[in-house]
C-alpha cells in the first residue's frame, strides 16, 4: 500500500463491544497507526505554500466517503421498503376492526335465546331464531374470507419485508467495520498530527500552524462527521432489528388469529347444524310424547322417561349454545390481542 494513499487497510474482523462501538483488532489497529504515521510524516517534506500540501490535506476529507454513501443508499432503500410495510400493517388493522364487528353480529349473546322461539307481540310464533342466526353467519362467511385473505396477503408482504431487512443487516455490518476503520484513522492522524505540530512549534512554528490550521483542522471535522455517520448508520441498524422482530411477531399473532378464527367458525356451524336437527327432534318428540298421554296407565311411565329424554336434550342444546358462545368469545380475544400487539409494534417503531 502506497504509505500516501489515506486508505484504511483491509478489514480486519472487527467486533462489536457491549456499549454497540466497534472495537478494532490489535493487528487492524496496528496497520492503521503505520498509515497514519507515514501520511502525517509526508507533510514535514512539503514545502507549505506547495499545491500538494493543501491537496494532501483536502485529501483526508475522502476518508470513509465510499461507506458513507453506501450506508446512506441502504438507509434510502430501507425507507423506501417502508411504504409496503406500514400498507401491511394498515390492512391488518383494518381488517381486525373487521373481523371485530363480524364476531359481534355472530356472537349469541349471553342466555339461551336460541333455543326460544320468537313472537309477534309476545304471542304470535315469528320465525325461528336458529334459522335467522345460521342466515347471518351465511351472509358473514363471505366478508370474514375476505377478511382472513386480505390478513394473509399482509402476512406475506410481511414476510417478504424481513427477508429484504435481513439481506440489508448483511450488507451494512461490514460496511459499518470498514467505518469504524476510517475513523480509527482519522483518530491516528489527529494524534500523529498534533504530535508533529508540537514538535514544529520551535524549529518551524510557521509550518506548525499551517499543520493545524489545514491537516488537522481538516482530520477532525473529518473525524466528526464519521462518528456521527457512526451514531446514524448504527441506529438504522439496531432499527431494522425491531423491525425484523415486530415483523416476525405480527406474522405470528396473524396466524393465531385466523386459525382461531377458523375453528370458531367451525365450532357456530357444527353448534348451529346441531342445535337445529336437536329442534327437528325435540318437535317429533313433543308430539309423541303429547299422543303418549292418551295411552294406558301402563304407557304412562314410558311417556314420563320420554319427558326425562326431552330434557336432557335441551341441556344439550343449551351445551352447544355455550360452546358456540365460547367459541366467538375466543376468537375475539384473539383478535384483540393482535390488535394491542400491533398497537404495541408501532409504538416501538
């Protein structure tokens, strides 16, 4: 390497220490020092007023400027990956808001108001309420679909995002060690710089003040600017790892919900389809059991233990009618959950 050319030497492996700087090897660290050392003693043998002084000195300006301008293309990059992100997670809301208000007008509600026959003023028999409550779900079956398509769909713009965050961490790690590099450098050069500027002080005071007014004036704006390309870059970076986390948790709680959601509306229609055929029975029954009292004394019993069966029916149906409400009640809790989970993301983001 050309001992004038101010090139941080290869990376060298640098770690990452608790406090989130980079910690340069002691070989890495070594190599920087030696450049730094023959760069700054390259001004002593420069006349002052000489072009190559001042384009040695304008020349430490360039030191770290690939990685900036590659750090700033990855952060313009992962800002533009935003857009599809927050449209995702928008859609999400939207449709647990949906999903919500479905739930709601499929919940049964507390008592066993399916099992009750409903009546015009109180008296007339209007309808059949099992009947209208199988009829909503059948109307809701198209909307909750859309709903649980259009929940996948953000599920996989999700998924995609986490694959493109995590190719991008790849990238910026080592263009953060190459930084950390530059700036160990300009480090060096400060410390190389003031040393001769000192030493200059009482044989050539002229060059000493020219040493400081343009090398390491120049190396320390340079060095600032590098550690608040640093300070930037590294929290981009710790950023798209919450990102990656809040992501990877919404896909989660997306599946639980669904799947929850499916197997609750599985539940209303394996409740409702059985509660009706018990309604077809129980009626047969009644009418059995009303022709039964005409029979013999003997008879008598039997119609008793048929009245004993009517009942254990009904506690039957009113078991459906509880899973049923239990059922909804869970898959609004999941969706509930995933609500503050999301409400929770974004608050981190």
């Amino acid at each position: 390497m050309n001992g004038l050319e101010l090139e941080p030497p290869a990376p060298g492996g640098p770690a990452q220490d608790p406090a989130g700087e980079f910690a340069l090897s002691e070989a890495t660290a070594a190599r920087i020092k030696a450049v730094a050392r023959e760069y700054a003693g390259a001004f002593v043998a420069i006349e002052t007023q000489s072009p190559e002084f001042d384009r040695m000195a304008a020349r430490i300006s360039t030191v770290g400027a690939d990685e900036v301008r590659a750090l700033s293309d990855q952060a313009r990059l992962a800002m533009a990956r935003g857009g599809s992100r927050e449209g995702a997670v928008s859609a999400v809301h939207a449709q647990l808001a949906r999903l919500r208000a479905v739930l709601e007008r499929l919940n049964p509600g507390a008592g066993d108001d399916l099992l009750r026959p409903r009546k015009f003023l109180g008296l007339f028999p209007r309808g059949d309420v099992l009947s209208s409550y199988f009829d909503r779900y059948r109307d809701a079956e198209v909307e909750i679909e859309t709903a649980l398509s259009t929940m996948a769909t953000s599920r996989d713009t999700l998924l995609q995002d986490n694959i493109a965050v995590t190719a991008c961490r790849k990238t910026v790690w080592p263009m953060l060690a190459r930084l950390a590099e530059a700036i160990g450098l300009c480090a060096s050069l400060d410390e190389r710089f003031e040393r001769l500027a000192g030493q200059l002080d009482a044989s050539d005071p002229a060059k000493a003040g020219r040493l400081r007014s343009t090398a390491l004036f120049e190396v320390r704006q340079r060095h600032g600017d590098l550690l608040t390309q640093m300070a930037v870059s590294q929290q981009s970076y710790a950023m798209l790892g919450i990102v990656l986390t809040n992501n990877l948790e919404l896909v989660k709680g997306i599946d639980r919900a669904s799947a929850t959601t499916i197997a609750a509306l599985q539940t209303a229609i394996v409740a409702a389809q059985t509660l009706a055929n018990q309604r077809i029975v129980l009626d047969r029954i009644g009418g059995v059991t009303a022709a039964a009292t005409a029979l013999s004394e003997g008879a008598s019993g039997a119609s008793a233990r048929g009245n004993a069966r009517v009942a254990l029916d009904s506690a039957e149906a009113s078991q459906q009618v509880a899973a049923l409400r239990s059922a909804i009640a869970d898959v609004t809790a999941s969706v509930d959950a995933l609500d503050s989970q999301q409400q929770s993301a974004l608050g981190s983001l």
